[in-house]
C-alpha cells in the first residue's frame, strides 16, 4: 500500500494546532523524538527476539508493538519534513538514486560492507 504523506501531513497540522503544540515541534525536539522511537523499536528487540529471522513478528503483542512504534517513527519523520518544507518522496528517490552508485550490484552484491570499505 502507499502511505499518503499529504494527508498524514495535514492531520498531524491540525492535531497539533488542535493543541497550540507547533511551538514544541522544532528540529531539535522532532529529531529527538525520532530517535527517541527508533530506540523503542529497537527496545523490542534488545537482546535475543530477531536475530534469527522475521519470525519473531507473528507473535500477536510483539507485532503489535512493533507496529505502533514504527507508526510513531512514520508520524514524527512526516511532521518533521512537514515543518521544514522537506519532499520526502523526492528525497527518498534522490538517495536510492546515490546508493545505486555507491553500491553497485557487480560490487556489492552479498556483501555486508560498506561503500567505504
């Protein structure tokens, strides 16, 4: 399915002018916040779930879980690049785009490295 990042966008104004909170969405605390979620996803996976595989996953509350913080994720990282004028969809192109030249299949297919390496 695709995610319809005007409309999400446009519910995340009102929800936050709703509540007089764009004075609390600066950079800093919206990059924070991201950072802050991703951590909870990573949470969930701290120490042996995931390591194997997907399968993890199919267990209903870790599933859950884990599909509430990538919500989190996906909100924050849209009311960011909302605020700061950001087109996600041109900037996801724009960095395929570079990782195709920075990691060419004939190179890199299968490996774990990076470009650098």
């Amino acid at each position: 399915s695709v995610i319809d990042n005007d409309k999400l966008a446009n519910c995340l104004r009102k929800f936050a002018s709703d509540r007089d909170w764009d004075q609390f969405h600066t950079p800093k605390n919206l990059a924070s916040a991201l950072a802050v979620e991703s951590s909870e996803l990573l949470e969930i996976f701290q120490w042996s779930r995931g390591q194997s595989g997907w399968s993890d996953l199919q267990i209903p509350e870790i599933r859950s879980r884990a599909e509430e913080e990538l919500a989190d994720i996906l909100l924050y990282l849209i009311r960011f690049a909302d605020r700061a004028g950001i087109d996600l969809q041109h900037s996801a192109e724009m960095k395929l785009a570079l990782n195709e030249q920075k990691y060419p299949v004939e190179k890199f297919k299968g490996s774990d490295k990076k470009y650098s390496e």
